[in-house]
C-alpha cells in the first residue's frame, strides 16, 4: 500500500518519485532531474522503491538461472 511520504517507481521503470499526495487512486508525485518535476500517475501504476529493487533483483537471478540451464 503506497502512502504520503513513500519513495515509489512507475512499474515500467523511470525516476525515483516521492509521494505528495493522494486522493482517489491517483498519487501526485515530484522527482528531480536537470530540475523539479510533478506529476500525477495511478496508484496501480506505482511500486514502493523497495518492492521495485527485490523484484528487479528476482528477475535478475531467474535470468541468468535461465541461461544456465540453457547452456
């Protein structure tokens, strides 16, 4: 469950966000670039910063467990 305050990606990757705000289902979030950034995603589109990293992590393994057993 992503909150206020939370550190968040956009499922498909991208910048690290901060959470603003939310309210019905969509979260305001700001991220810095060469500037400051906002803007508005779907809750559903967004991943806690630490479920990102473990899932990149997890898919990372399975790959190269896959080339292993393909070799």
């Amino acid at each position: 469950m992503i909150k206020v305050g939370d550190l968040v990606i956009k499922n498909t990757g991208g910048n690290k966000m901060k959470v603003v705000s939310i309210e019905d289902n969509k979260a305001e979030c700001a991220w810095i670039t060469e500037s400051f950034n906002q803007g508005i995603f779907c809750v559903d589109e967004l991943l806690p910063l630490t479920d990102y990293n473990t899932l990149f992590k997890d898919q990372k393994r399975d790959d190269k467990i896959r080339s292993i057993l393909s070799s």
